[in-house]
C-alpha cells in the first residue's frame, strides 16, 4: 500500500524541536526536515510475532549492516508448502512488517492459502532511496537460497516444510512495486532460475501496485475516493519525490516501467503473474496498463478486479465491502498459489 489512512484526531505531535524547517509532510505519516531528519508517528500498532490458530512467527535478521529482517509465518501443515516472499506497503517511505494490520493479514493468508510467508522489513526512504528496498528484496532471496543449501538447525522449523520449488514474489503498493522489480532484475537476462537455484520462481502476486508517471491518469485526476481513501494524488507525488533517486522523475523506470528507457518487457524473462486492482484506487488506470502491457509481451498474467473498494482496503478494512472483498483476495490468492 502506498498510504494509510489517517484519522487528524489521532495525529502524535513529535520532535517538532532542533530539526528546522519542514520540507516534506505526509499528515499523520512521515514529516522530513530540511537537515534530512524524518519522523514517522506511531499510528499503526507494532505487534510481537506471537500467533495463534496454528501458525507459528518469528523474526529473523536478514542482514545486520543493513538492520533489514523478516517475519517468517509457518502453519502447521504436515506437506512441503509454496514460499511467499511479501514486501509491504508504505510508499516505500513508511510502514513495517511488524505492523499490527500486515501481522494479521499474513497470518491469515499463510494458515488460508498453506504456505511459508517471509514479511520483509526493508530499508526505508529517504533515509535509504531507491534502490535500497530492491537490494534488501534480493538479499532476502539470496539468504534463502543459502539456507536451501546450508540448512541450519535454527531454521529447520520452516525449512523442513518449504518447496523451493514453488516460490512466490508478492506485495501491496510499493511493496508490488518491490515485487516486480526484484523479479524484474532476477529475469533482466532470463537467468532468474539459475541466480538463486535450488529456488525456483513460479510466479509474481501484485496487489494494487504503486506505479507512477509524469503524464496524469483519468482515475488520478477523478476518481471518486472512498472516505478516508489510504491514497491521495499529493500523498503519491510526495512519496514518489522521497524515495526515487534525486532528480529523478515519475517517469523514471522503477516508478513507470512502461516508460521511455525501461526495460522492454517481452525481453524479461517474468513468470506467471496475478494483479489485484481496486475499483475505487487512483492507481486503477495505471494497473489496469500495465496489465496489459504485460499481455501484449507475451506474459502470462491474471488480473482481479474488486469492486466498491479503495486502495489497501484487505489492510485498512475502511469500507463495508472490506470484509467481504479482503476474503475474496484471500480465495484468489489461495488459487493462484497452490495451482
């Protein structure tokens, strides 16, 4: 997801002192200063990896120079299981894999559609511009393929039930956007099967991708938004500003990858890919695009519409078709999984 919605009610007054002028504001979200110092309020509750109803959670570093880690989700199934490696939402400048509402959604998603579920936390911007996410994104995948050689005692709980052969790239908003340029560099010379043997990627889970570009969409400019809608046009502008290298533009490849000077997709070598749009999203052109760019290079791709939502409603549950929408995406991502 590329923003969360925001009660003003609820907004945390913090470290107003010693860090000068205000550059960049998101209310309620990310607040960066002049002197490059950025502060995030705590709206979101940070929760431990205790979880019930049979799957077990645990959190384990990644890569200590870079402080990335993830949160492992193993249910208790007797049969080997398909990996999922998540990237969350936040517009690549907020959020974590220990938030209480990506805590509850992959918890549920692992025990619903059977399988390991790695939550990534990576590095954030503008601390940590693009491409830092995408290098944390690989780094997870090559510590996984090392454990898949090595093993270790201290990891055999999920390893013992993982089939490297059926791994899976997936996230929502940026975290989609992480996603699918991960996959995107794992296939940039159709190498993706060799670079992280013995796994092997089946397919790409895009959730409501955050993608951009200089030139406006029609659902940018009027879409009507759900109340408290988790996206709006300035939020995406302001994230886009903070996270691409400096000088870059909307059009540059990581935010638009149909635009001028991107890889050409027919080149990639992209497994199976599932895209989840939302109907009442910003982002709902933009998606619906790249679909079916993706088509037209010859890719393999399946797209779900949900109707009557807005951006990160499986997250945000902030409309009365939430409920009902968020356990149709579940039954779809279960789907595509295990197919």
């Amino acid at each position: 997801m590329a923003a969360i919605s925001f009660d003003p009610r609820l907004n945390v007054q913090v470290g107003q002192r010693n860090h000068g002028v205000v550059v960049e504001e998101i209310e309620g979200l990310i607040r960066v200063y002049k002197n490059g110092h950025a502060e995030r309020p705590s709206i979101i509750p940070i929760v431990p990896c205790t979880v019930a109803g049979g799957v077990i959670a645990k959190d384990v570093v990644i890569d200590k120079s870079t402080s990335s880690w993830t949160r492992i989700y193993g249910p208790s199934y007797s049969c080997k299981m398909p990996l999922l490696v998540y990237f969350h939402g936040g517009g690549f400048c907020v959020g974590s894999a220990a938030w209480s509402c990506y805590h509850e959604f992959l918890s549920a998603l692992a025990s619903k559609a059977g399988c390991i579920i790695f939550s990534v936390n990576y590095r954030l911007a503008p601390e940590n511009r693009l491409p830092a996410a995408y290098d944390d994104g690989i780094n997870t995948l090559m510590w996984v393929k090392q454990q898949a050689l090595n093993g270790s005692n201290e990891q055999k709980w999920w390893l013992s039930q993982c089939d490297f052969s059926s791994l899976f790239l997936a996230g929502d908003s940026a975290g989609a956007n992480i996603g699918y340029n991960v996959a995107a560099r794992l296939g940039s010379y159709g190498t993706s099967d060799s670079s992280i043997k013995p796994l092997v990627l089946k397919g790409t889970i895009f959730i409501q991708p955050f993608l951009g570009g200089e030139a406006r969409t029609a659902t940018e400019m009027h879409a009507i938004q759900p109340a408290n809608s988790a996206l709006s046009l300035s939020a995406s502008d302001t994230y886009w500003r903070l996270s691409l290298p400096l000088g870059a533009n909307r059009d540059h490849p990581w935010a638009n990858p149909l635009a001028k000077g991107a890889a050409k997709l027919r080149e990639l070598k992209l497994p199976a890919t599932m895209v989840c749009i939302s109907e009442m999203d910003i982002l709902k052109d933009r998606n619906l695009e790249f679909c079916d760019a993706l088509a037209s290079a010859g890719k393999r791709v399946e797209t779900k519409m949900y109707k009557g939502v807005g951006h990160a409603f499986q997250i945000l549950h902030n409309s009365p078709f939430s409920q009902i929408r968020t356990q149709e995406m579940m039954s779809h991502l279960k789907t595509f999984i295990n197919q």
